[in-house]
C-alpha cells in the first residue's frame, strides 16, 4: 500500500512538473530573448543561456517607445481602480451582509445579473456615457468605468458572510459605529478575501487590454498592454526587433510579477497566523 | 424610580408568533437580577433589547427615566458579555479589552492602564498579547469579562457567560463575578438557564417562561414559596415533589391519608408539594412509597420512588439500606408544604394543622 502511494505521489509530481514547466515556458522564453541578440533569437535548438547578453536591448526598447509612460498609466490607473473597488465592494458587501433592508436580496441578485453579462456588451453604453462625461481619450474616464466591480462584490460579501453575528453585536454594544466595525473589524478579519481580491484585481486591470484600446487613443495616454502591443505592430521586420519587442514585454511584466511576490508572502504569512490561531 | 423599566415591552421577530408579550419588570440601581428559565423562553432576546441589539416591537424600555427604544448601542452606557464570548479573533487580547474604550475616544495611557488593572483581577496579565485562538474557553471567557468591566459602564449584561465552562471552573468564576459586582456596585443582568448559577449570585431572580414572568423573588422566596407548579418543578436538585391531592365530601387527601387544612378552600381542587429535603422515611406514616433507585451524591443521599404511580424523592439523612421494590413510609414536615391549584397551576396559600 505505501509504496503504492509512493510512486502515485512522484507520478504526479512529474506530471504537474511538466505542466507547470510548459505553462512557464513562454515566460522563460521571454525573459531569455530579451537580453539575446536578434539572430540567436531564432536559432534551433533554444539555448537557455544566450551567448553573449545584449542589456542594450532595454535602452533601445524605452528609446523605441514611451514604456515608461505606459507603465505609469497602467500603475496608477491599476492602483487607483483596485483601490476604489475593494473601497466600494466593502461598503456595498457589508450593506449585503450585516443589515436587514427590503429588497436586500434582490438588489444582489442584480448585482450578480451583471455579472453574468459579458463585459463587451458593456462597452458601447459605457463608451457613450464616457463620451457624454467628456471623458473619452481619458485615463480619469477609464478608473470611473471601472470603480464597481462584482466579481469583488460578490467575493468579499460571500466572505464578510462567514463573520459571526455576535462580533458585529460585540462591536456595537462597544459603541463602534458602523463604519469602525467595517474597517476595523470585517476587513481585518476577511484579510484574505481582501488580498485575493487585491491581486485578482491588480493582475485582471494591468493586463486589461480591449477596453483601454477602445478608450484611449493618445500614444501617451496609452496603458502598457495597449502600448505594447502598438509597438510590436508598428517594429514592421520582425525577426530584427524580437530583442526589442520582448525587452519591452519584459519591462510590461516585472510589476506584476513584484506584486505577486509582494502579495503572495502576505498568503502564507496570514494562512499561517489564522491557523496557529485557530 | 427605578434604573431600569420595562413597559409592555413586545417582541415579534419577522412574521413569527410573540416571543415576548406584555413584558413589565423595573430592576433597581445595583442589583444583580438573574432571569433564569428554560432554552428557548425569550432571555437572551429581553437582553438584546435592553442592549439595543434587537429592535422592540412594542412598549418602551425606560433607562433612568428616558426612552431608549430607538437609541443606537453605542449611545446606550451598557456593557454585554455574550453568550458565546464573541472576541475579536484578529486583535489580541490587550486590544479585545480595549476596544470599547478606545471607541469612546479615551487616552491610549488611560485605556492601558484601566486593562492592566481589569487583566490583574481576572488573571489575564500573561496573556495580554496573545490572540483569542491560542487561550482556552475560559480564558476567553475572562477576556469577555475584562471587556465589559473594563468599560465601567452603568449596566452590566451577561448572556450566560459560563455556559461553555467545566463544572469546577464555573464555580470560581461564579464566585469571581459576585466579587466583581460587590466592588463595582454595578446593576447587573445576568441571564442563565442553570438554577445553581441563578440560587448562588442573584439578589432577584426573575424566573421566565415562554416569555412571560412566572415569579420575581430572592432566591429564599422562589425556593420556599414557588408561585406556581412550573417555579416549583423548575427550581430545585431534584424538583419539588408533586402530588394530586384527592377532594370528597370537603376533605383533602394524600393517597389514603386525610389531610386537615387550617383554611377552608371549599372543593377547589388541590396539588400537594414537597420538597426532597422536607420529606423522610418514616415507616409508620400513611403515605407509601416503593423505592425505584438510590442515588448517593456523597453528600447527600436521595430515594427515588413512585408514591402511586407518580414519582417522588426524599433526601435520606440515615444509613440505612432500601432495596428497590422494598415500600417504605413517607413522612414530611408540615410546616413545608405548598399548595397549586390543580387547573391554574397557581400556589395557593393553605396550611396544614400540624
Ligand atoms: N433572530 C431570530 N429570528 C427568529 N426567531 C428568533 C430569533 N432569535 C430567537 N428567536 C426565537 O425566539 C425565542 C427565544 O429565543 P432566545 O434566544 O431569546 O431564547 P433564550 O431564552 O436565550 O434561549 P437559550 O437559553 O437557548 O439561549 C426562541 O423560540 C427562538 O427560536
Ligand atoms: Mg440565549
């Protein structure tokens, strides 16, 4: 039996090994080409470790094109949108969770509605009231369209649920109001719903790519997923510009990938805390 | 006047039947009034509302003369220990004390020095950075105390706050919160559904059933002078023995015997009650009992048996042996007896001659 068990344990660990390495694969791909000269790019077979490394593949890319700019864009507005979400859907959640009002569950079965709708049937109402707000061409008008948000809506209220009854009470009769009780006690207590949302939102609005396409048309309004992608159409000869265009990915990415170690600390520090403390 | 009124107070949770109806009570400054009754009859939903954690339906709740039926919690000066401690998981415990205080906006040097005092009386000083997950139920429990006294508040609600507790460790903590209550002279409310707790800490017990009073009264008074059947078989290790009394001809009796009542009641119909501690084998009186099993607390010793069907129990002060089946007499102490009426169920004042 054990050893059974055994060789089903490493059978599997291989497999998930393979997936996970064909699944990192592009982005090792990525981060190798673009230090390698522009014709080891296409050798066969791949060589991992570039012969020579071309760091001037970065400054010639931030030459080539304002990344520094996009990058700025996309941080910001990402920083600002995930901001105002997890701001909104927490007010919203607690409402949902902790008091009684008439058409309670209505309201969040609407809320859940809208979600089941598909986001590009939202873009032309969304365009025209952008346009009516002058805010087209805008980076403001690309954080408003985004400050609500159900999929954090739906997450934060389906755990603010999990909170006992006789903590919110607690809080009260320790004369918290309402708003005390929100930030000080439920959001504290969901710290992991919280950072989910936080690094679902983050990841899903710096790679948001359709709609700022169709918002934003100023080369320097562009967010770094739009720019990017600008950039590799307009390099024409393709095989002479990869080290550019995959210097240029790179720079897109590493934000992200920071975020996600930053964050992704946060998951086992908190998973840990929560079960030592029960 | 009293600090606390309630008046007509009426409680319907969303289309359900009343839990509370026609509530009146008025709790003196200072007293600890325990509302003692069975699971489910309405304790914890009256303290909720007295907290202002439930809305009241009808009637009006008087705090020192005011009207406190809308007024939020946090402007109510109450204090709660819940029945489930209810700590905040994600502070530790010097926080969870705290907290109240900090949302009345008090000096952080004040807040610390008013926990390290409550943290020193409760035996919390060790524990103060820890976080409620690493304490046992009752440290928890303590730390739910030392957030209440630690508020000083002019009303102290307890929602069986030693429910959760061993046997040995309610009985320290018991003695622990009448302390408390003696040197903070705090008016107290304390709701439980076990009578030991309600007998040893209150100066009134308010007992309830289905939401309404069934008696008011010291512990002396609900014990030796049960308003009525349920008081009377609900008060007391084992309850009050309870016997149909049987009416010819004007005359009362207990099985064959014949009692002789001081008062003249005409034919109203009669239960005899007595209690286990009152009652006593004495193999020359009429009453007979056939013994169904003994049980030997240490202490004490008590007869269990059925006395014409109905179960009876006496508390036995002798060493002498019973078998089961074995029918031996029951005497009682005249002076001790009640009397319910047998369709109301309410006491009725009658004496025995001797
Ligand atoms: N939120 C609620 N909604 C509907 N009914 C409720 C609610 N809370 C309590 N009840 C009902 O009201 C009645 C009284 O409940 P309550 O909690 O006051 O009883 P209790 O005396 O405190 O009981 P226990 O000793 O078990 O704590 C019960 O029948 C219960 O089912
Ligand atoms: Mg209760």
């Amino acid at each position: 039996m054990k050893k059974v068990q055994k060789i089903q344990g490493w059978a599997l660990f291989i497999i998930l090994l393979i997936i996970g390495l064909l699944m990192v694969y592009p982005m090792i791909w990525m981060l190798v080409s673009s230090v390698k000269s522009a014709n080891e790019i296409l050798n066969q077979p791949l060589q991992l470790i570039p012969r020579s490394f071309h760091f001037d593949n970065f400054t010639n890319a931030l030459k080539a094109a304002p990344f520094m700019q996009w990058l700025w864009n996309s941080a910001w507005t990402t920083v600002v949108i995930v901001f105002m979400q997890l701001f909104f859907s927490s007010l919203i959640a607690y409402a949902l969770t902790q008091f009684k009002f008439m058409g309670r569950n209505v309201l969040f079965a609407i809320i859940l509605a809208t979600y089941m709708l598909p986001s590009a049937t939202t873009y032309i109402p969304s365009y025209v009231i952008l346009g009516k707000m002058h805010l087209i061409n805008s980076l403001i008008g690309l954080v408003i369209s985004n400050l609500a948000n159900v999929f954090v809506i739906f997450l934060l209220r389906q755990s603010f649920m999990s909170v006992p009854k006789g903590i919110i009470e607690a809080a009260r009769s320790d004369g918290a109001s309402e708003w005390t009780i929100l930030w000080q006690i439920v959001v504290p207590m969901n710290k992991n719903a919280v950072l989910n949302a936080t690094l679902i939102g983050f990841i899903t609005n710096f790679n948001g790519y359709l709609w700022p396409s169709l918002l934003l048309n100023d080369t320097k309004k562009q967010v770094i997923s739009v720019g990017l992608n600008s950039f590799s159409n307009t390099q024409g000869a393709f095989d002479q510009t990869f080290p550019i265009i995959m210097a240029g990915t790179t720079i897109a990415v590493v934000p992200l990938i920071i975020v996600y170690v930053i964050l992704q600390k946060y998951f086992v520090q908190s998973s840990k805390t929560s079960s030592i403390k029960g | 006047m009293d600090l606390i009124e309630l008046k007509r107070i009426n409680k319907q949770y969303e289309n359900k039947e009343k839990v509370i109806e026609d509530f009146d009570l008025n709790i003196k400054k200072g007293d600890f009034t325990v509302f003692l009754g069975p699971s489910g009859c309405g304790k914890s939903t009256l303290l909720r509302m007295i907290a202002g954690l439930e809305k009241i339906s009808a009637g009006e709740l008087l705090i020192n003369g005011e009207l406190q039926n809308d007024l939020p919690p946090k402007e109510r000066n109450i204090a709660m220990v819940f029945q489930n401690y209810a700590l905040y998981p994600h502070m530790s415990v010097e926080k969870n004390m705290g907290f109240g205080l900090k949302m009345r906006g008090i000096d952080k040097q004040i807040i610390k020095q008013k926990v390290t005092d409550a943290a020193k009386i409760l035996n919390l000083t060790d524990y103060l950075d820890k976080f409620p997950g690493n304490l046992s139920g009752g440290q928890q429990q303590r730390v739910a105390l030392g957030r209440a006294i630690v508020r000083e508040s002019e009303i102290y609600l307890m929602d069986e706050p030693l429910s959760n507790l061993d046997a040995k460790l309610r009985a320290v903590m018991r003695e622990e919160i009448v302390t408390l209550h003696k040197q903070m002279a705090a008016t107290t409310i304390y709701v439980t559904h076990d009578q030991t707790e309600a007998m040893t800490m209150a100066d009134r017990i308010v007992i309830l059933n289905h939401g309404d009073i069934q008696q008011i009264g010291t512990p002396k008074e609900v014990y030796q002078r049960p308003q009525n059947m349920f008081v009377a078989s609900f008060i007391g290790i084992p309850p009050m023995n309870l016997i149909p009394l049987k009416n010819h001809d004007g005359k009362y009796y207990l099985e064959n015997a014949e009692l002789s009542l001081k008062d003249d009641l005409g034919n109203q119909p009669l239960v005899f009650g007595i209690r286990p501690e009152d009652a006593f084998v004495d193999n020359a009186a009429p009453l007979k009992m056939k013994v169904t099993y003994i049980e030997d607390m240490g202490a004490d010793r008590y007869v269990h048996g059925l006395v014409n069907g109905t179960k009876f129990t006496l508390r036995d002060g002798s060493n002498n042996d019973y078998q089961v089946d074995q029918e031996i007499g029951v005497g009682f102490t005249a002076q001790q007896v009640s009397f319910f009426d047998q369709v109301s169920t309410n006491r009725v004042e009658a004496n025995l001659w001797k």
